[in-house]
C-alpha cells in the first residue's frame, strides 16, 4: 500500500527531526547514543551525544548514565560514532556554525572519554570553515588551561564549556543532589576557563529540591543565576544560562525522594519563563530546557501544572528562538548600575 506523501514526510521528520527520541542507549559501541542537526539559538548546531563509559559520579537526580557502558569504549570506536554520524548528516556539514560534543557526563574526563579521540574530533572541526564555536561538555574539574588551549588551538574554535552548576546552595548539592562539586573546585575551573578564554553555558536547575514550594524555587533558582553572573562578570567569562524546570528521572535517587512526598508538585512553566524574562532584563543570557530527554512521564514534568498549556509552551519555544540569547553578545555588568554608575558594557565575541 502506497503511504500518502504528507504520512511519510512526518513519519520521517517524527524519526529524525526535533521530535526525535534522545532516551535509548546506542545499539553498538560505534554508534552514539543520539545525535540531531537542528537550529539551536540562531544557529546551525550539530550535537552528538557519544557512547562511552558511564559517568562516574551518578548525581541522585541524574538518569543518563543508566543507559551508557560500564565498559571502556575505546579509541577507534568512539571516532567511528563521530564518523558515522558525518556520514548522517554529510549533505549540511557547509551550513555547521557549531559542534556540540557530549558523553552525558564529562567529555574531559579522561577515565570515561578517550583523550585522543577528542583531541582527534575537535582538530578535524577545523576542517568547518563555518563552524565558530566548538561546545563540550564536562564538570570543571576536570578542566586545565593547557589543554583548553590546546584544543582550541589545534580546532581555531570558540570553546564554550556547557556545564551543570544546578543550583548554589551547598546542602542541595550535595545531600539531595549528589553533586561531589565543592563550589570551590567549580569556581578553579572558571579560573581555567577564564585564562583559555572560554565561554560558559551553565545549566540551573528551577525546584532542585522537591520538597521545595514554588515560591522557594524561584528564590533560589535565581540565587543560583546571580552566583553564576557574578562570578562570570568578575572573570570576564560570557555566560549563559540553561534554565531546567526539573522532572522526576525515572530510576533516581531524586525521583524517590519525591515519590516518598505528600503531593509533590513539578515546575510551573509559567514560573520558568517569568524568571527567564526577569534575569533577561538584567542582562543575563538565558534560556529553557523545555525536554525531560526522555527520561521521565509527562505527568511527573512540568506539563502537570496547572498553568500548563500548549500556548504557553508555544511561548516559551518562541523565547528560545527570538535572538535575546545571541552567541556573539553576552552583557556583563561588572557595576551596580543601581547606583547610579555607568551603564554595563556590552561585550561581543
């Protein structure tokens, strides 16, 4: 039976385009677990979550290593997911403006990403001549300005490090988090960033506790971003901000705790977005991550509130796409223009 050509064209754009599912493991040590050419921010991003060993830390409220090896994947097999992915998407590789290369955990890590394989993957970018930027994603820790010099060097790329901060206040990171991250191990990797002239893209996450009202989300998801802020603009480091409303990763640790409440409730989106607007107006680059990545039922997200509508994510895909978050401005304003000083500056890379 002949399938209608409008049929065939959404099943292919449900299979391969942003509707794309992101929650299953790869099917063999050279594939990657997910990979999506799409418009990110303005502009032509190509992200590719590799296939290696699972991270080694397993936050309470994280899933993702659930799905990645145990096992070392070695060299030649994770620059054969890069190349199979190439492959994929050969025909769009002239409109690239930006790699994002991920693992779901640190892809500095050297215990659980081969180090030459990236070394390998981000000397060929250079290869891109519209590529800019290069993003990679890594705890801090694991960061020295020897190497980010050097693979920003051998690539002739931005680097813009995307990390998880979450949230600042170090009782939730550590005992309903699990983060392992002393803010002060966080902080030396900013150091590094800052003398390899590097870019921040920090992830917050909005009722990191779930016992958390939503009043209490806000005040310290916004606590959160001006720590960020703060630290970035004394540095010189561009930031920008990946607001997460948080959901209940099936599995975890977090997703227990808050099975265990009586009448946990998820984000409102509505909260996100208003928060998102605020810290905006002040000059800070945010953005929403509006995907739960698979890992979670849609009741147990945001889309359970009360206020949620399909209008109001329509708003919040919108925000993502307007340009208020542009990868060649970032504003730091290092004075308290509050009191009368000059007006921030508006830095661009």
């Amino acid at each position: 039976m002949t399938v209608a050509l409008d049929e065939f064209l959404g099943g292919l754009y449900r299979s391969f385009g942003p509707p794309k599912q992101m929650g299953e493991s790869a099917p063999a040590s050279d594939r990657p677990h997910f990979f999506l050419h799409r418009n990110f921010l303005g502009e032509q991003d190509l992200a590719i979550l590799f296939n290696t060993k699972r991270c080694r830390y397993q936050c309470k409220f994280c899933a993702l290593p659930f799905k990645s090896s145990r096992e070392w994947i070695p060299e030649d097999q994770v620059l054969a997911q890069f190349k199979y992915v190439l492959e994929e998407d050969k025909h769009a590789l002239g409109v690239l403006e930006r790699v994002t290369i991920a693992n779901e955990g640190s892809v500095f890590d050297e215990t659980t990403f081969p180090a030459e394989a990236l070394t390998q993957i981000t000397a060929a970018t250079r290869k891109l001549p519209r590529v800019r930027k290069l993003v990679l994603e890594t705890r801090l820790e694991f960061l020295t300005v020897e190497r980010l010099r050097e693979i920003a060097e051998n690539s002739n790329k931005q680097l813009d490090i995307l990390t998880g901060f979450e949230t600042v206040t170090v009782d939730l990171r550590e005992r309903v988090l699990g983060k392992r991250e002393p803010l002060e191990n966080f902080l030396r990797g900013l150091d590094a960033m800052a003398a390899a002239e590097c870019e921040l893209t920090a992830y917050v996450l909005f009722k990191p506790d779930p016992a958390m009202t939503d009043e209490e989300a806000w005040i310290e998801a916004e606590k959160a971003i001006d720590y960020l802020h703060e630290h970035c603009a004394m540095r010189g480091v561009p930031l920008t901000i990946r607001l997460n409303p948080m959901y209940v990763a099936r599995g975890t640790q977090w997703a227990r705790r808050a099975e265990e409440l009586n009448g946990y409730q998820p984000p409102r989106l509505s909260d996100i977005i208003a928060l998102a607007e605020k810290k905006r107006k002040e000059g800070i680059p945010v953005y929403l991550g509006l995907t739960s990545e698979g890992l979670s039922d849609e009741e147990k997200t945001y889309r359970a509130r009360e206020d949620f509508t399909r209008g109001l994510l329509k708003q919040g895909i919108i925000m993502n796409g307007d340009g208020s978050v542009s990868p060649r401005q970032h504003l730091l304003p290092i004075t308290d223009v509050s009191s009368g000083a000059a007006e921030p500056v508006l830095e661009r890379k």
